[in-house]
C-alpha cells in the first residue's frame, strides 16, 4: 500500500494527463485491433512507455537533479 501510494503522489498533473492519453490509446487499439496491425506490439509499449512516467516522476522527485527533472517535463 505504501508502494502504490508513493508511486501516485509522485505524478503531476502532466503525467496524470500522459497516463490517461496512453490509456485511451490502448483502448483504441483493443477496440479496432481487427483494423490495427501489430496492435500487440502498439499496446506493449503504450504500457511501457506507462511504467517510464511513473518511473521517471518517481525518481524525479526524489533526486536534486537539474537534469532529471528538466526530462521529466520535457516529455509532455
């Protein structure tokens, strides 16, 4: 639990946005995958690309680094 919470109080409004937008888009390819090829592949890494915001707002937080948090925001 303390897990979870860590991980959703780290993200910005930014990334709540990112995360629903690749949500939608992996419901877009279960909904047309007849028409989508290699729909799989498209919804492998929509859900990376998930775990990465969560990672990097994570990590982004908890460090000092200029970088770092300048990567984080860059992305949106």
């Amino acid at each position: 639990m303390i897990f979870k919470n860590r991980f959703i109080k780290s993200l910005s409004e930014a990334d709540i946005v990112v995360i629903c937008f690749y949500i939608f888009l992996i419901a877009l390819n279960l909904i047309f995958h007849q028409r989508i090829e290699n729909w799989f592949l498209l919804i492998a890494v929509n859900i990376i690309l998930i775990i990465a915001v969560f990672f990097l707002a994570n990590t982004a937080e908890k460090s000092n680094n200029v970088y770092l948090n300048n990567f984080h925001f860059y992305y949106v």
